[in-house]
C-alpha cells in the first residue's frame, strides 16, 4: 500500500458525497421557465461571477491562513444553502441573491480544494502523482454526477418540477459537507503567514512575476471562458435547439459524464504521453472543434460535441492546476495562488457572459459559439506560442520539487 493512500481515499469519499448532483442538467432551464430570456439568464449568471470576483481572493487569504479543512466546510454548507434557495426563487431578484449566496460557497470550495489534496500530496512525497490522484477524483465525481443527472432526469420527467433536483440536492449535500470532518488538515508551516495584505502581495508577485505561472493563468481563463459559455447554452440548445425532454436531457448529461469519467481515468498517462507541450495544444484544439460541430451540425448528432467539451473541462483541471501548484513551491502561497487565478476568471467572464448572452437573444446561440471561437483562436495560438518558450527555460520537475524541499526547511 502506498503512503498516505488512507488519507487519499478519504478525500475521494468527500469528494463523492458531495457530488451528487441533480440539479446539473436544470438549473438554467429553471432559470429560463421563468425570465424566458437568454440576457436575463446571463445576467442572472453574472451575480454569481460578480461575487467571485468580490470574495476569491479573500477566501483564499483566508485558507492559507487557517487552513484547509475550515474553508472546505464553510464552503460545502454556505454552497449547499444557495443551491436550496436557488430552488425555492422564482423571481429575477430571488434567483440573483441565491447565485450570490452560492458563488460565496465555491469561492471557499475553490480555494481549500486543490490545495488540500496538493499540500497533502508533498507532506507524504507524492506530489508527482497530482495530476493521476487528481484525475481519478474528478472521475468519481463525474461518476457521482452521471448517477445524479439520470436520477434527476427521471423525477422533473415524473414531476414536471425543475426545482425539485435543486432542493433534494442540498438536503443530500448538507449532509455530505460533514465528511470534511474525516480529512486531516495537512501539515503547512502557517508561522511564516503574514497579514492578508503581505499575503495578497506575495500572491500577485508569484502569479505576474513568473511568466510560465502567468500563461498557464490565462490560458486556463480562456479554455474555462469557453467551456462554460457552452456550459450556459447548453441546456437550452438542447431543449430547444434539439427539441429534447427533460428525461433525455438527463440521460445525455449521465452519459456525458461516464464518459468523461473514463477518460479522467487516464489523465496522468495523457498528459505523460503528450507532455507540458502538447498537452494544452490538444486541450485548445478540442474547444474549437466543439464550437464548430455545434455551428455545422443542427441534429442530434451534435451531440458528439458535448461529449468532446465535457472531456476537455475534466482534464483541464488536473493538468493546469497540476502545472502551477508545481511551479508554486511555497505551500503558504497556493490558495491565495488559484484564488488570483479564479478571480482572473471570474473577472473575464463577467465581462464577456452578458455580450453573450444579448447577441445570443438576437442572434442565436450557435453563431454567438462561432463568433467566441473565432475570438479565442488567435489569443490561444499567442498563449501557447509563449508556453513552448516557458517550457523549454523551465528548469526540470525534479529540480523544481529539491527547490520546494528546500524551501521547506527556511
């Protein structure tokens, strides 16, 4: 048995408990059933981004300072009470205030996550395997979400009730929140923690002082961008665009999901085979490939896209993530790290969901797809072009990992 693989598991189980849910395939249709207008949904989706971009970086500070497990929590049960609220609105203003309160949950989410696993992964020497452990975890909880959307397919197809997955899902995830009780908050030298402001600073210097950090940064903002502006338009485009019911609905998004799982499952010989250089290549191509199949193809058959998408949002994760926590070798640093990053995100997305949203009303979502494709291609080719460079200066894996230790002992 390999070191730590105890605590490992321990993890994945937090991870699938927290994971089930329902509401994945119906919360925008929820959203649609009432404002029935794509500006007001992304307007509505905006609210969420906005307090991303107000809170990330504070919840961050506040996970490098006291811990990893405390923002897990707060965050699994601030996430789980928005999503049941989000259940019960059904005005614009009521929708609003219930994404605000569950984007406050993911901003805590987000900043304990991926740093736990990876601070865990360098207290037991195993921080090489990141991407593998990584990619499995994400597997289970496609998994988790591939039984859940088929589940929550089956009770709006038996109910007719699109809220119903949003509030038996919380009920489900409230409980789930406690299993962060089992983890074991992973051992980080905190004395050398200074205040949020010395932290903030510390944060931007590593994220806009380090060029590799840096492209690796925004090329992640880019393929999130449009990976989750499909995400919006999807459950519309197939109910509408596709004429699909709520039941087949459910069961695409399952599949979606299984399938994606299976190839998380080889994420870490992915990327071993394709390298730091190809592996982002493949990633960027896939999203274009996505947007076009969608454009071209207006049948069932198109939902090979989806399928391609999904596959590009799982894996996006553990390699990206799996490259800046590697380049980020002080552990006092690394949520305040991915917080700057997702608020990079958030800050881009707010700016561009709503320009989205509007052309799609007037214009159809299949050609707002195109036009964001047509966007993206020449910032994706520069960001790459500056990773084959960063690559090729960046000193080895192991060089960096006897740097991390090293710093460990000062």
């Amino acid at each position: 048995m390999a070191v730590g693989d105890g605590r490992i598991r321990r993890y994945y189980l937090f991870r699938a408990v927290t994971s089930f849910s329902l509401w994945l395939p119906f919360w925008l249709l929820w959203i649609y059933e009432s404002v029935e207008n794509l500006l007001m949904v992304t307007v509505i989706d905006t609210a969420f981004w906005a307090t991303m971009i107000l809170f990330q970086i504070p919840t961050g500070l506040l996970g490098d300072k006291y811990g990893r497990k405390t923002v897990l929590f707060i965050g699994e049960v601030t996430y789980v009470a928005g999503i049941f609220l989000f259940g019960l609105s059904g005005e614009f203003w009521q929708f609003l205030a219930s994404n605000m309160i569950w984007a406050l949950g993911v901003c805590f989410i987000v900043s304990g996550d991926t740093p736990y696993l990876y601070d865990t992964l360098v207290e037991l020497k195993r921080e090489k395997n990141f991407i593998t452990i990584m990619a499995r975890c994400s597997a289970i909880m496609y998994a988790m979400n591939a039984a859940a959307c088929i589940v929550g397919g089956l009770i709006v197809d038996a109910t007719g009730r699109l809220d119903l997955t949003l509030m038996i899902a919380a009920c489900i995830g409230l409980l789930g929140s406690f299993t962060v009780v089992f983890l074991k908050e992973p051992v980080v030298d905190r004395s050398k923690v200074g205040s949020y402001r010395s932290q903030l600073k510390v944060g931007v210097k590593l994220v806009f002082g380090s060029a590799a950090i840096l492209v690796l940064v925004f090329y992640q903002v880019l393929i999130e961008i449009a990976v989750y502006v499909m995400t919006v338009f999807r459950p519309i485009y197939m109910s509408i665009d596709l004429n699909l019911d709520y039941l087949q609905i459910g069961l695409f998004y399952g599949s979606f999901s299984i399938v994606n799982g299976l190839v998380l499952t080889q994420a870490g010989r992915i990327e071993t085979r394709l390298g730091e250089k190809l592996s982002l290549v493949v990633l960027f191509v896939s999203v274009l490939a996505s947007f076009v199949l969608v454009f071209l193809i207006v049948s069932p058959v198109a939902i090979v896209a989806q399928y391609l998408m999904y596959a590009v949002s799982g894996l996006l994760y553990p390699i990206t993530n799996g490259y800046i926590n590697k380049r980020v070798l002080s552990s006092q640093h690394r949520s305040t790290v991915i917080a700057i990053a997702t608020f990079l995100f958030t800050l881009i997305l707010a700016i561009v969901e709503i320009p989205a949203g509007w052309y799609a009303t007037g214009s159809g979502m299949r050609e707002t797809l195109l036009i964001l494709a047509i966007i993206i291609s020449p910032i994706g080719v520069y960001l790459l072009h500056k990773w084959y460079k960063e690559v090729d200066r960046l000193p080895s894996e192991g060089q960096l990992l006897r740097r991390a230790r090293t710093l460990k002992k000062f």
